[in-house]
C-alpha cells in the first residue's frame, strides 16, 4: 500500500487551513505523441501552491518507461514533495524507484526512499528507508531491505539528546 498520499495529508493538514476566498489560479499543459507525453499541472491559492509532473515514453518494441513528481507548500509554513519512476523492458525486466518528503509548520519532517527490480529472469531485489523526526528532536530511522526472496527490517529511534530509546509500534 503506497502511505505516500496519506502522509502528505496529514502532515500537511494543518499547514493548509486558511479561510481566505481570495483569487485561485491553475495552469495544464498537456503534450501527446505516438510513443510517449507529458503533463503538468500547476496550482495556486491562499492556502497552498503546488506542481504535479507525468511524462511517459514507449517505444513500440515493448520497452516503457514514466516518470511524475509533485511538490506542495503550505501558506503557514509546511511542503512536501514527491517523484516517482517504473520502466518495463521487452526482456522482462521491470522496476520502480520512488521518495517522498515533507516538513511540518512546527519542525517535524518525514523523508521516505526505495526501489525496486525485477531482472529478466525474475530475481526481485528492493530497498527502502525512511527517516523521521518530530517538532520535539526525536528521531526514528527505519530500513528494509529485500533480495532473494529474504526480507530484512532495522529501526532506531534517538531522543532529543540522541541516546538510543526504545521504538513503539510494530
């Protein structure tokens, strides 16, 4: 399940209310071809501005590959960010590779990155990490791994002072 959209959500949401009804604005540009295209959207308002990118290619040989990307920010202090990228080759091969971050209004922040790949003969290998860090110093930092069908998951978490504490949760 991909929590990226969640979590900007929610350490955006408070950064975002504003109760202003002053002038909005959006842009799309969209561009199409016989193998591949592109959109762009960008958005303003009194509570938040942001950009979305996607383009896409392929070749007609059954290699495919796309890309998109996002940022917002918040008129009281947060953003966030987001970028995403997967291909496919005529061989078989396939992978994907994405991150996320965002800084709250108070301090925290949260950044998250991983990939994963399939070869040509179906050996899947993938890594992903994730940091966090609240308003008040703590600190989690957390990493999983994946190769040959082993699965391997480490964590820390640090207080203000940066001793080593116990993490909650699973």
């Amino acid at each position: 399940m991909n929590k990226t959209p969640l979590l900007l959500a929610v350490l955006l949401g408070s950064t975002l209310l504003a109760s202003h009804a002053d002038a909005r604005e959006r842009s799309r540009t969209v561009q199409r071809t016989a193998h591949g295209g592109s959109v762009a959207v960008d958005r303003s308002n009194p509570r938040f501005d942001s950009q979305r990118q996607r383009n896409w290619q392929a070749d007609g040989q059954g290699n495919a590959s796309g890309a998109r990307s996002g940022s917002a920010a918040g008129a009281y202090g947060g953003h966030a960010g987001y970028q995403q990228s997967a291909y496919r080759n005529a061989d078989g091969s396939a992978g994907r590779q994405g991150s996320a971050h965002a800084n709250g209004r108070y301090g925290g922040s949260v950044s998250t990155s991983g990939a994963l790949a399939r070869d040509a003969d179906g050996n899947v290998n993938g890594a992903r990490s994730t940091n966090a860090t609240g308003a008040n110093g703590n600190h989690y930092s957390g990493s999983t791994t994946m190769s040959d069908g082993t699965l391997v998951h480490t964590r820390s978490c640090t207080n203000a002072s940066g001793e080593a504490v116990a993490c909650r949760g699973n």
